[in-house]
RNA sequence: GCCCUCGUAGCUCAGCCGGAUAGAGCAACCGCCUCCUAAGCGGUAGGUCACAGGUUCGAAUCCUGUCGAGGGCGCCA
C-alpha cells in the first residue's frame, strides 16, 4: 500500500522533472503514515523538500505535484496541508480488500522478496561452554532469534551460527574441574581451587564420569598436590589463583595422560553444548551451524591468519610477544596475537573465524554481542580491514544487559559463585511465550528490566498475555459459531459484496492497522528492531479488542456477520505471523 | 583518564536517517458483563523530552559541553 502511494508521487515527480519543474529527482520520494487520522493515511513532505531547487513556495509545488499524480483506485483523495505537506487518503475499498489478500496469503502476508535472496549470517548467543546458559544469554538468543527470523521473512537467505569457544585456557580450566570433583566423589580429598568452575553442573558431570568408569580416572591427591604453587583462597594470602589452576592443569595432562584428559575434556564441553542446545531449542531457537574454535586451530587456520597479517605487513614483535598493529585501523592499542609462550590469542582464533566468515561468501555478516564486548568491535573491524576485506560487511549489535526483577527487588547474580540463575530456570519460571516475547520488547541498546512477577501474571498488564488472548478470543468466536450450528462464510467470494459491510469506524481501524503489517515487519527487518514487532502485535490486539467489546460478530443478518468473521480471520492471520516470527506461540484457548 | 550505550508522564518504555498539538502500557481515579472468554473495553488525570549552548523555516530527534546511570579499557575468554 505505500509502495503504491510512492510510486504514485515518483510519477508526479518525475512528470515535473520532464517539464523541467524540478532540476534534480529525489532517489526515493518520502511517504510515511500520519501521526494524526485527520491528515489522511500518508503525508509526504516533498514539497518542502524540493522547494528551494524549485524556487517555488512549498505549497504551490505541492499543489503541481498533487495535479501531476496519476489517478488510484487507492487514492481517495489528496490535500495540501500546513507548511506544503500532502495528505494522502486512502479509499476504503482498497482497505476491505486486504481481507482477502490476507487470507488467501496466510502465513506469507508480510512476506517479501526485499532481501533478494542476498546471504546473510547472524551469529549470535556463542557463550563458552564452561556452564549453562544463564538469563543475561537470553537477551542475546531471544534478540539474536528474532533478527535472523526477520531477515529471512523479508527474504534475505539466513545462515544461523553459534560459535563454540572449545579451545583455549577456560576449557581446560572446565576438565580439571569435572577432574577433581571427581577425585572428590572418588574419596580423595583435595582444596578445589579458587579459579576452578564450582557450580553444581560440575558435579553432575563427575558423577557420571565416577559412575561410568569408576576409578579409572582416579589419581591419589598426594601425587595431584606435589609441587603445586599456593593458591590465592583469600585475597592477599600470598597465594596466585593463576599459576595454581595452570598448574593444576598441567598436573591432570601429565597424570591422565593426553586420552584419558581428552576423555574428561570432551566430556565436560559435550554435556554442556548438549545443556545448551536444549535450552535453545526449548526456546524455540536452532542454528545452522555450530563452528567450534577448535577447528580452526586444529586446521591451522588461526596460523594461517596471522600469517596473512604478517605478510600484508601489520605484525611486529615486541617483549617476545606478536602483535597486530591494529591502531594503524583506528584502534585504541595494538593488540597480541602470539603470547610470549607461543599461545595464540582468543582475538587470533577470532580473526581467522572472521575471516572464515568472509571467504564464506556472506553479503553481510551479523555478530550479536554483549555489550560488555563493545571494545572488542574496533580490532576485529581493524583486522578485517589489515586482511583486505570491507570491514562494513560486518555489523556487531550489541545487546545490553537485562536485569532481573522480582517482587520489585532486584534479583543478584553471580557466576564466579555458581549461584547464577539461568536461562532454563527463568523458562521454567515464566514460560517459553513470555520469556521470547519480553527479552525483545525493548530496543537493544535499552537496558532492560525483566520483571519475572509481570511475565508470569496472567493478566491484561502482561502484554503476551494480551497479544495471545486476542488470537484466542477469535478461535472462541468460531467454536461458538459451531456450537450454535451458526454456517460460517470463512472464505470471501469476490463479488458477493458482503465485505462492503465492513463501515464502522473500528472496523476500518482495524483494517489499517492490518495494512501496517507488512511496513512494520520491513521496518522491523532492516533496523533489526524486533521491539517494533511487539508493539505492532500489541496495537493490533487493542484493536481487536475494543472491536470485540464494541460489536457482536455472530449477528442474526449473515451477510454483515461473514463480513465481520473474515475480518477477524484476517486478523488472526497476522496475530499468527507476527507471534511465530518472535517464537512465541498462538493458543486457540486460554 | 579514555571509549561505548542510555537519560522522554509516578513506574516500564515507544517516538530519534529533523516536520504538523510529544505517544502507549502499568499504577491512580470514574464508569461498562441478561450479550461471542471482564485474561476485556471506555473515560479522566498525569510532561521544562536530564541540563546548557549551537545548527535552521522548524530540534525529543543532528552537533558541542555539563551532570547522572550502566558497561568496557589484559600476553583472560
């Protein structure tokens, strides 16, 4: 529908431009909805626009563009208003035939070809697997979901992908946690260490390991102690966490063994990636792929990368170290890419995952990240630029973080402690539905309250809530049709006239609000905003239910009451389409 | 100290590529079920768009500064 209105006015532009009116054409003209119904549908400000160019006053150009428009069976009419804008009013005809459109197009009415098939990967969430997701992941996968679906209904080809942190210090960190609790439930007894993983998800895992193979895996603690330096329990005993967990490390390598440490190691990061599949997939949420860091070492990728660097001239060395002069591409320092003692970096596997990213062939290329990464995003963009690539083909969102609340206290989170809350108890706590739609109520760069008593209220202050019992109160309204063996018209016949008793003034509400699907699914598509979404879905339902209190559907005259079914069938519709595309589910009951 | 994000009604937030009188929900107050789910609807009230400058026909929106909130500044991941 506003497509049609710009080509309308590009035509009238372009009319004037031929009589040499105007000197220069605007790439696009500007039509966007009114604020206010009594300026008509769409207001265009043109006019003012090109006012200048051409040496007209706003209003008197806009009276020439007006006369320059080509007749529309969608234009009811057309005024001139304020300073020069010109009001569009669309006819109500062109309105009542959106119910059809819709339901002939169900699931694909907002659908588009606008992404032109172009590929575009979204990588989102890629929490290391050293524990379960926790609620501040949420945020990411929720906000992550929605983007990527968005993209694909607008019809971009979406490549979803979690990047797995498999290699590295951490992990080994994470195996010789699972390792001594272990040698705990084996009777040995052993200090665990300040740095190692504590939470009960370690336990879980030693206890299978103990159950399954017993003491295969068993070393006395006398031998695992030998030699270790002090570890730092309290701050300022003396001790050094760090040389103590290494060195715990290096201790587990030696006495396993390279297999049976392997064993232990892929043990811990299988049955967490396995944790972590799940509760995405309970929320609704899978990938197409899921690329471990570990293969990118292992395949000499990383080297590889900093070799290119090397060669293009961005390296030198310095303290035994390797850097990557990345202030030569506007970052704030230089960074190392080899450690002292021969180790890449976390930011070296991240650029040859990047720069995977880009041979891959992807348009564009989505990171979503925490907000706590934002400094992270000037290297990986300078390290693109240094390899030769166009460092705009990759966007990082970056998600702020999300608070929880609770009886309007502020809910403490800790994962050092292990005392964290995570995202499968938050799901559990408020459901799949609220959990999706709330992490993107809010624009990303919001910081956001979750208020876990307001997502799990069943009530009309609960916006799912809301949304859904909208879609409900229509599958209710057909069930009472059957139940009073009233014969539904479900589908329009072109030509019956029966949609010309669409008149009222909510029904015709509800209509334009209709109309809008598809503007705000594009909208929400290219600012990756699927916060607008949300709001859309809400606006719709108030305007189902004020139409719902305002009018009976199921009257005695069949004609008017088909008209009205249809129209909330078309309503359902989008209700449907709107909550698929943010994971949340559509309940014919509530 | 430097960098990023944010600051709009009592609360939670839209609006921000400049545009017409700044919007919604909740909370508050007043109403509405012999009627398809009242998990709903209607109405009232509520604002110096943090503050100060600047840009211009026009600024909540763009720029600069100040204040405030959160986050980041490792040879951690």
């Amino acid at each position: 529908m506003k497509s049609e209105i710009q080509q309308s006015l590009q035509q009238a532009l372009e009319a004037l431009h031929a009589e040499g009116v105007l000197t220069d054409l605007p790439a696009a003209a500007q039509v966007e909805r009114t604020r206010d119904p009594a300026h008509g549908d769409f207001a265009s400000n043109v006019a003012m626009v090109l006012a200048k160019q051409a040496r007209m006053k706003p209003r008197d150009l806009a009276g020439r563009i007006v006369a320059a428009m080509p007749a529309s069976p969608v234009i009811a009419a057309v005024a001139i208003a304020g300073p020069g804008f010109i009001n569009i009013h669309i006819a109500e005809a062109a309105y009542r035939a959106l119910v059809p459109a819709i339901l002939r197009a169900g699931p694909d009415y907002g659908r588009s070809r606008l992404g032109a098939g172009q590929r575009v990967q979204v990588e989102f969430v890629s929490a290391n697997p050293t524990g379960p997701l926790h609620v501040g992941h949420g945020r990411g996968a929720a906000y992550g979901a929605a983007v990527a679906d968005l993209l694909a209904y607008v019809g971009f080809d979406v490549h979803r992908e979690y990047y797995v942190n498999d290699a590295g210090r951490q992990m080994d960190i994470l195996a010789t946690s699972v390792w001594l609790r272990y040698l705990e439930l084996c009777g040995e007894a052993l200090d665990f260490p300040a740095n190692g993983y504590k939470g009960d998800y370690v336990w879980d895992i030693a206890a299978s390991l103990h159950r399954e193979h017993g003491d295969d895996y068993r070393v006395a603690a006398d031998v695992v102690r030998e030699g270790l330096p002090l570890d730092e329990l309290t701050p300022g005993d003396g001790g050094d966490k760090e040389a103590h967990i290494d060195a715990l490390t290096a201790a587990a390598k030696r006495l396993l063994g390279d297999n049976r440490y392997r064993f232990v190691f892929e043990l811990g990061l299988n049955t967490i990636l396995d944790d972590i599949r799940g509760d995405l997939a309970e929320l609704g949420i899978t990938y197409q792929a899921w690329f471990s860091e570990r293969s990118l070492v292992e395949s000499g990728a990383v080297n590889r990368a900093v070799e290119r660097l090397r060669e293009a001239g961005h390296v030198y060395e310095q303290a035994g170290a390797l850097w990557f002069r990345s202030t030569a591409f506007g970052d704030d320092k230089d960074r190392v890419l080899v450690r002292e003692n021969g180790q890449t970096t976390y930011f070296a596997s991240d650029i040859a995952y990047h720069m995977d990213k880009m041979e891959r062939g992807f348009t564009r290329v989505i990171d979503v990240w925490g907000a706590d990464h934002h400094g992270y995003v000037p290297r990986v963009k300078a390290a693109l630029s240094a390899l030769g690539d166009d460092p705009r083909r990759l966007d990082v969102l970056l998600v702020q973080f999300a608070v929880l609340y609770r009886g309007g206290e502020k809910v403490q989170m800790s994962t050092r402690s292990g005392e964290f809350v995570t995202l499968r108890e938050l799901r559990k706590e408020v459901g799949r539905d609220a959990a999706r739609f709330f992490y993107v109520m809010r624009r990303c760069e919001q910081h956001m309250d979750f208020d876990l008593d307001l997502a799990k209220r069943q009530s009309a202050d609960n916006p799912v809530y809301y949304v859904q019992y909208a879609h409900a109160r229509v599958a209710s309204v057909l069930q009472q049709a059957a139940d009073r063996g009233i014969a539904l018209a479900l589908t329009p016949v072109p030509g019956d006239g029966k949609l010309e008793r669409l008149t009222e003034d909510h029904e015709i509400a509800l209509l334009k609000t209709l109309a809008r699907w598809p503007e705000a699914v594009e909208a929400a598509a290219l600012t990756e905003e699927p916060h607008q979404l949300t709001h859309y879905l809400r606006t719709l339902a108030q305007d189902f239910h004020t139409y719902y209190n305002a009018h009976q559907f199921l009257v005695d005259d069949a004609a008017l009451r088909d008209a009205r079914v249809q129209l909330i069938l078309a309503v359902r519709q989008v209700l449907r389409n709107g909550l698929s595309l943010l994971g949340v589910g559509a309940p014919e009951r509530m």
